[in-house]
C-alpha cells in the first residue's frame, strides 16, 4: 500500500501537457474569434451588429473556458505537489485532483456549448 501512496504524485503532472494542448487550442480560437469581431466592427455595417453581439457572447464563453482551464491546471499541479511533499495528505491531495478534474470538465462543456453555437452563428452571418 505504501508503495502506491508514494508513486500517485505524477498522476496529476502526466494530465498537464493535454490541459496544455487545450489551453493552446482555446487561445488560438480567442485569437481568431477577437480578430473576426474587429473586422466585422471596422466594417461599421448595421447588418453585423446582431452578429458582433454573437460573437461577442461566443468570446465570454471562450474566456471563462480559458479561466477554467488555467484553474484546473493550477489544482493539478498543486495535487501533485502535496502527493509529492506531505503523502500524509494525500486525501486532500485527490480531492483537489479531482477538483481539477471538474474544472476542465466544466470547460470542455463550455467548449462543447461554444462549438454548437459557432455554426449557427457562422450560419447567420454568411446568409447576410
């Protein structure tokens, strides 16, 4: 049993490169989805007023999926700290795994919900 306890603190530093890969996923899409909205305002249309407030949206989401992520990053490594420094706390050390876990599982939902909205969205905006 002690030797499990002892070889659990890289269980949350082995999930930090994909957390990694989708906070690198998400910048690229915030990046993409700034630049959309800042050539759909210099446009000055009326048309694309609906569609910027859209977009606008879709971008709150993105965000608070970006803050997610960096929580749920930051609540990995503080796991694998305590795992790693005071096994005596390895309890808190798995709650807080896990607490890191429904981070980036609330953020990929947001993710999931951005995506199905992006298409209606791009819909809209090519039928104008």
């Amino acid at each position: 049993k002690h030797r499990l306890i002892s070889m659990e603190w890289y269980i949350p530093f082995t999930i930090i490169p994909g957390v990694g890969l989708i906070i690198l996923s998400t910048s690229n899409i915030l990046l993409s989805l700034n630049s959309e909205i800042t050539n759909l305002k210099t446009t000055k249309e009326k048309k694309y007023k609906r569609i910027i407030e859209l977009k606008l949206n879709q971008l709150k989401k993105l965000s608070w999926a970006a803050a997610l992520q960096y929580a749920g990053l930051f609540n990995f490594l503080f796991s694998g700290i305590i795992a790693a420094l005071a096994p005596q706390f390895s309890l808190i050390s798995k709650y807080v795994l896990v607490l890191g876990g429904l981070s980036i599982g609330a953020s990929i939902f947001l993710l999931i919900v951005y995506s199905f909205k992006a298409i209606n969205i791009r819909q809209q905006n090519l039928s104008l």
